[in-house]
C-alpha cells in the first residue's frame, strides 16, 4: 500500500519505514510536517503521521490531512493512549489510531488491521 509517512523527528524515520515495510506498507514519500500538496502530489493510499511533534495539535493536523486526502487510511501515532484522544482523533479524520506505548508487536497488529480495511 502506497505510504506517505510525516514523522517530525527524522531520527524515527528509518523504525517507521522499517515497521511500516513489515505490515505491509509501501513508504513512497516522507516529510517532517503536513504539506498539504506533497501529500496530494503522492496521492498515497495511506498517511502514517506521529501527531506528537507537529505544530499544530494531533486532531487539527487530522483534519488538514483529511482535508487534501479524502479516500486515504489515515493512521495516527501517539504517546497518549488516553481514549478521548483517540476518539478525538476518529472523529477528526483517523481511521486507526497507534500508542507508541503499545510496544512494536501490538503497533504492527494495528497497522495491519487497518491495511486490511481498504
């Protein structure tokens, strides 16, 4: 599946691509931020993106995201795994939401099932 991967901390970027290419996902474009018409250049089936580090806060970069990428799974990664967040972040465009806490095993699960939902 054609990924578009934001991590604002590059130094995760080659663990994500890593994880990302176990569950199945084709990493074709990365960016430290939202940019709203490089993810539209890449027309990407998916955007993986760690809401933590961005300058916007996790939801409003959600719906940015959404905004220019209607039909892609959009699959958000964060520290928090308090379930307001979470349904914050559905309700503002996710279609999966990951906790970094959650340990490798259970993210690669996650990304999965959300691989399998398109």
């Amino acid at each position: 599946m054609r990924t578009y991967l934001i991590e604002p901390q590059t130094i995760f970027v080659p663990y994500l691509r890593r994880v990302l290419s176990n569950a199945g996902f084709d990493v074709i474009a990365t960016s430290p931020s939202v940019d709203g018409r490089d993810i539209s250049a890449h027309d990407p089936a998916a955007i993986f993106v760690d809401v933590d580090y961005l300058e916007r806060s996790g939801p409003t970069t959600l719906c940015r995201i959404r905004e220019v990428a209607r039909s892609a799974q959009l699959i958000a990664l964060s520290q928090s795994s308090d379930a307001m967040f979470a349904a914050t972040c559905v309700i503002s465009g996710a279609n999966a939401v990951c906790s970094k806490g959650d340990g490798e095993e259970k993210l690669l699960r996650a990304l999965r099932r959300a691989a399998a939902a398109t």
